[in-house]
C-alpha cells in the first residue's frame, strides 16, 4: 500500500546485517551451535527449525507497523535472527506508556528467559502536546516526559523477572516529522516537539541505559549531524515509519546486538 522512498541504501545496510547474523546460524539444527543462537541474544535451541524463541514487541503503533503495508521492525529482527525465532506481536495502535505496562503485566507468563523483548512506547504521552493551545512551557515539558521514562521504567520493573533481553528503543520524533510535519506545525509547534523529543531521548537513555540496551533513532533518520531529511524513511501520514524506515530501525537493533556482545554488555537488565 505504501510507496518505498528511497530504500535502497538502508534495504543494502538491512540485507547485510541479516547476512551477518544468518552467518552464525549453523544450517545444521543438531550441531552444537544451534542452541548458543546468533551473536548477542540469548540462546534458543531449534528442533527440525522449530521456532523455540520468541521476539516480543510491545509498545505502540511504530512496532505495530501501522501505515506501512510491510513486515515491521519486529518481525525483520525475528526472521534475520534465523529459524529459531518467532514473533510474538502485542504491540497496539494508540498505546500509551500506562497502556504498554499493562499488556507487559498481563504478558508474563509467556515471556521466557530466552526470549528478546523490542519495548517501544511513550510517544502517545508526548505528541499531544504538540497540539495544545496553549503550547507547554519547559516545565511542562519535563514533568510529561518524566512521567513517560517513569512509565518505561516501570514496564522494565515488570519484565525483569522474566530474565528476557530488552531492548528500549526512542523516537526520532514524537509526532509528526518530514514534509509532512513541514506543511502541518508552526514554527512553535516545531520547536516544542523537538524538545519533546530530545527529552524524552536523552532521559531515556539515562535512566534506562544502565539497565537495557537503548538503541537511538534520531540518527537513523535524521543522520549522525541531524541534517538528513527523514521524509524517505515515513509513510505518507509523516507519523510512521515505511518499509524502508522498518528496515532501518531492524538494522540499527541488530546493530546495537552485535556492539553489546562484542563489549560483553548482560543480556538481561
């Protein structure tokens, strides 16, 4: 249903990734490497490629993969994880931070230590700010944005007994972003996502940072200098990521996957 804009160059990064992780995935199910799994996740053994590990994804609609007629960021990190891997899908369009907990909540008892949890939320705190007349102060600002880390650091609180991996993943923008965030904010409402945004990462990163792995997409789609124009990366309501905006963020996942298990970072926070 979506037009990819301009994929090629992160479907190439994506495709590569797989390759890597595929590469540690022995083709034969009963050698002894089979039950270690691929470089930095947690290990699940495969019966006659029989999926015995799960990737979990919670959160909103970015994880959903709503707007994009494509297979989402969670479901592309399954499959470049090999055979041994299924997707358990419990993301939800319009989830709240307070809504994410409770599904978390309600989901323990089929999250298995072996599994690899994509924890994404905190973004339908936020946008509606974005719109309010009259637009929040500083101060405003920060308590939301406190209040939202506090709310996935409570999830966080939740999954930890089930000795899963997570991996927390931001926003590259909390509302509306490219072409369509250009025709659509004023200069005001601009500026105050923008702070919105950077709170939000930057007290993600600090909070949740020691506890899980953070993977940061401003970078991914608005470049390491913040100058790349996002736009090829959205579907066409500037609120959701395309196809080649899920294979983006898949390949920034597995990315971050490999940086941990080659530094020795825990699987579990």
């Amino acid at each position: 249903m979506r037009r990819v804009r301009g994929s090629t160059r992160f479907g190439a990064v994506f495709v590569l990734l797989l390759g890597c992780v595929a590469a540690a995935v022995p083709a034969d199910p009963t050698s002894p490497r089979a039950a270690a799994g691929p470089p930095g996740v947690p290990g699940a053994a495969t019966a006659q490629g029989v999926a015995t590990a799960k990737v979990v994804a919670l959160g909103d609609s970015v994880p959903s993969g709503a707007h994009c007629d494509c297979d989402p960021y969670p479901a592309l990190v399954a499959q470049a994880l090999g055979p041994a891997w299924s997707l358990d899908q419990l993301a939800e369009d319009g989830a709240t931070s307070t809504d994410t907990a409770q599904t978390a909540q309600d989901s323990l008892a089929t999250i298995g230590g072996g599994d690899l949890v994509l924890l994404e939320t905190g973004a339908n705190d936020l946008a509606p700010f974005v719109d309010a007349d009259p637009l929040p102060t500083p101060a405003q600002v920060d308590t939301a944005v406190d209040d939202a880390v506090d709310r996935v650091t409570a999830t966080l609180d939740r999954l930890g007994p089930t000795g899963a991996r997570v991996v927390v993943l931001d926003y590259w923008a909390v509302g509306l972003d490219g072409d369509v965030a250009a025709r659509t904010y004023t200069g005001p409402q601009e500026q105050v996502q923008d702070e919105l945004t950077d709170a939000f990462d930057d007290r993600l990163a600090a909070v949740v940072g020691p506890r899980a792995t953070v993977v940061g997409l401003r970078p991914v789609f608005h470049g390491p200098d913040g100058a790349q124009d996002p736009t090829a990366l959205l579907a066409d309501d500037g609120d959701h990521p395309d196809t080649a905006g899920h294979e983006a963020i898949a390949a920034a996942v597995l990315a971050a996957l490999h940086r941990e298990n080659a530094t020795g970072s825990p699987n579990i926070p």
